[in-house]
C-alpha cells in the first residue's frame, strides 16, 4: 500500500549522458515524515524498454533505517543494457519501507517517486560488421530488433533487404557482404524452411569459416545445419525476443573486445 510517510526526491544530475555498458549514478532522497523511524527494505528503478516492449526494472535491497525525520541519501548505480531505450530515458523509483512502532516493525508500504531522465547514447561503431540472416518479410520484424540492439552495441548491420542493387546478381551483392562481416546472426523459424536463402547463407558461412550465432524459434528442433559444429545455439521465443536478443549480442559484444574465438 501507498501512504505519505516518504517523501521520495531526485538530487541534481551534474550529467545525464551515458553509453550502453557504462555505468551512471543516479542519486535519490528518501524523507521520513513520521515521528518515528522507519526501515527501508529494497529500491526499485523503472526504465523505458525498447519500443513495444515491457519496461526494464532494476531492484536493490538497501535494508537500512531512517530515523525520526531523517533523510537517507543514496546514490544508485546503473549500468544501462540493450534492453534500454536510447536517447532520452525517463526513470521512476518505487520504494518499499516498514513502520516501526515501539521496534515493532509493520506491514510492508511503498512509495513511487516522479520521473527524472537520463540519456542513453549507443557505443561508437567500431566492433565489425554483423550480418544478419532471415527468412523475410515472415522474421523481418526479428532481424529490426536484433538490428537495433547490435548497432546499441556497437556493430554495424547488413541486411540485404535495406542495401539493394537493382539489375545485379543477388548473390554477388551478399556473398562479399557476408564474408566481410565479422560474424552472423541466423534467424531460424517456423517460417524459415519455406525459401532456400537461409541455408546458402549458411553454407557460405561454414566454407568461408565465419563465427555465426544460431538464433532457433523455441519448440523447433535444431536444424541439421547446425548439428555437430561446437557452436552453441540459442532458443528465443518469437513472442518475447527482447531479453534473449539482447543477451546474444551483449556475448558477441564480448567475445569481440576480448579478440575469444573470432
């Protein structure tokens, strides 16, 4: 339940710019109205995700008291994933206290604060190419997703569908992007099977010898494609991709800065 025991204030941010994976402080006032302490249990952010999608929450457990109109002073820090939407950024906080009386501690309340912002700019471009690989137009709206997230991170995208050159050969155009890319992403669906461009993308790949994430609808079985190559796989719901997605490309993020297996 909500009361007005807590006043919940925002400090002034000296700086609200941050990159993905850098990490930024945001400071927060809770005020203790009552005449008698109170006990703070957990603090919890509320971002905005990327368009259409849940909003992102961070919960911390801060488990400390304020006394007879005290004020508690935090800074919080976060570290804004791909799962944030770029740009401007709003941030709400509800926070969940006890009452105390007599050192008896009550039912749990919270608090919600109003909103501040922070403004969440991508990672320079400077990790390679990713090449993306669909059936289009079933998965287009996957490919845009994985797009906006890889490009947060730091790649830059090639999907054919937005570089076309008219009256050439298509595989001329794809076979140079392909092998130029420092890896790629296979969408694999239910729609998939259904054209043959996936799986030449694929053989182009494993002749050529590029690092490549095979991304499979939840409740398919693994293609033959992919079966034996040591390469891990990973299974994302068509639903709900978001998380899944964003995680992928925060590994290959990872593997690229680290110079593992590329």
């Amino acid at each position: 339940m909500s009361s007005n025991n807590l006043q919940i204030g925002f400090t002034p941010v000296l700086n609200r710019q941050v990159e993905y994976f850098q990490e930024i402080e945001i400071p927060v006032t809770m005020s203790n109205k009552r005449a008698t302490p109170i006990v703070v249990e957990n603090v919890t952010l509320q971002f905005h995700s990327d368009n259409g999608e849940a909003d992102y929450y961070r919960k911390f457990d801060i488990s400390q008291e304020i006394g007879s109109h005290g004020m508690l002073v935090r800074s919080i820090p976060i570290r804004p994933n791909l799962q944030f939407l770029p740009t401007t950024n709003s941030v709400r906080i509800m926070v969940k206290y006890r009452q105390t009386n007599n050192g008896v501690l009550g039912a749990l309340q919270y608090e919600k604060s109003d909103q501040t912002y922070i403004i969440v700019n991508p990672c320079p471009p400077n990790l390679g190419q990713l090449f993306i690989s669909f059936k289009q137009p079933e998965d287009r709206r996957h490919a845009r997703l994985l797009q906006r997230l890889a490009m947060r991170a730091g790649f830059t995208v090639y999907l054919k569908m937005d570089n076309p050159i008219p009256g050439r050969d298509l595989w001329e155009t794809i076979e140079p992007q392909l092998i130029d890319s420092i890896a790629i992403a296979f969408l694999w669906t239910d729609h998939t099977p259904w054209g043959s461009g996936v799986e030449r993308e694929i053989k182009l790949s494993k002749e050529n010898g590029k690092y490549y994430l095979p991304l499979i609808e939840k409740g398919l079985s693994v293609p033959d494609f992919f079966q034996g190559s040591g390469i891990e796989y990973v299974f994302f719901d068509t639903e709900d991709p978001l998380e899944c997605f964003a995680q992928v490309i925060e590994a290959l993020r990872e593997t690229v800065l680290t110079g593992k297996h590329i």
